[in-house]
C-alpha cells in the first residue's frame, strides 16, 4: 500500500495496482498553488468523505477524465450519477468488497454540504483492508466515542486523521482518538491550508511522542509504502 499527500484531505492510494484518491481538493488548494495538473492525476475510485468543496472541489473533473468511480453516502453519489458520473453509493455501517479491498463507511461527526448549498446526506469516514494492510481514513470529523468501535471491526496499521482543530478535531482530541481506535502510527491531516488550521508542528509531534504515538507530518506530494 503506497499513500501519497497532495496537502489537506487529498491522498492517493495504490492498492493491488489500483489508485485510490481521497477527497481531492487539488486545483483550489493555496498549499499547492497549481503545482499538480488535475488532468495528471491517475484515479480509479475516488472515495469522498463528505460534500464540503474542500474535499470535493476536483471529484467532477478528474472522475471525467479518468473513468473513476466515486464512492460516497447516497445523497453524494446521486449527485455526481445526475452528472453521468460512475458512482458506487454506500451509507454509515455498511460495508463492500471493492478489487482493491474491503471498504467500510464508518460514522464522523460534522456537516456535509455542496458548494451550492444543497444537501450531501451525513458525513462518514473509510476503514479500507487491502493487501494486508488496514487504514482508517477519518475525514473531517469531531472526537466521537464511535471511534471505539473501529477495532472490533478490524486491527489497522495506520490512520489518517484531522489535526488542525477550528473545524475538526485538535491535537490534543487526536490522541485520544488514536487511543480509541487502537493505533500508534498516525497520519496527519487538515492543518495549514487556511489561516483557522494552521498548526505548530513541533508541538503537535511532541504531544504524539509523549502519548508513545508516532505522529506524521507528510510533505506535499510525499509517498510512503506500508
């Protein structure tokens, strides 16, 4: 399994020779500041956390370029089928067997809305187990004590969780969720890209370090293979 950041929310997954992105906020993110070509962007499945244009903003564009199929709540995959787009729908609890691994929409606690206003169903989070190894994407979400259900469901090896606080959880509430969920080896997500976010992060990497976890700071376009 490779992970690679594009900044944010946005990670790409490879698994089993397929790529995977999460909540692609590419073209609009000031971090990158046009760095990445959407249309480079390789994508089989684009897998949404919530409607938010900051996690949805490139679905539409890079979904037409590349054939991908987005996968998200009901309300968020009909909007992007209304638009001709393959989706795969799912809803919090359930679960599907995907050719890369096993996808399960966990619960997050936020809000979830287009850019239009209109309606994108609840917000929810993946647990993916592929090629032996298990990752918990959070999305934006609050601490919940639904975290806790996530290791009766599966034992992961890494999760990807919100950090900057304002809007998700801060530092000191993801550590207490990287203890509810059972992981040591955190990815960091959701800091920096707007002045409500931003972090220090020789803090935010001491804290981890002192609650015996290892917190990731990943650059822009960095890749790491679990």
């Amino acid at each position: 399994m490779k992970i690679t950041f594009y900044g944010h929310n946005s990670f790409a997954l490879e698994i089993k020779g397929k790529h995977i992105l999460i909540d692609p906020f590419i073209s609009g993110s000031p971090l990158l500041h046009g760095k990445i070509n959407i249309l480079d962007v390789k994508a089989d499945y684009i897998l949404l956390t919530h409607a938010h244009q900051d996690h949805s903003l490139d679905a539409e564009a890079i979904a037409k370029n590349t054939g991908a199929v987005i996968v998200s709540n009901f309300e968020i995959a009909t909007h992007y089928e209304n638009k001709g787009i393959t989706v795969h729908p799912m809803n919090l609890g359930g679960s599907w067997n995907f050719d890369f691994g096993k996808v399960k929409y966990v619960i997050a606690h936020h809000t979830s809305s287009f850019a239009d206003g209109s309606y994108g169903g609840q917000p929810g989070g993946f647990v993916i187990e592929g090629e032996h190894k298990n990752i918990y994407i959070a999305g934006d979400t609050a601490l919940t004590m639904d975290m806790k259900l996530i290791p009766l469901y599966t034992k992961l090896d890494i999760a990807i969780l919100p950090i900057g606080d304002n809007f998700t959880m801060g530092i000191d509430d993801a550590i207490i969720a990287s203890q509810f969920i059972e992981c040591d080896k955190i990815i960091g997500c959701h800091y920096d890209t707007f002045g409500y976010i931003v972090i220090d992060h020789e803090e935010a990497k001491r804290k981890f370090y002192n609650a015996n976890k290892d917190l990731m700071l990943l650059e822009l376009t960095e890749s790491i293979e679990l």
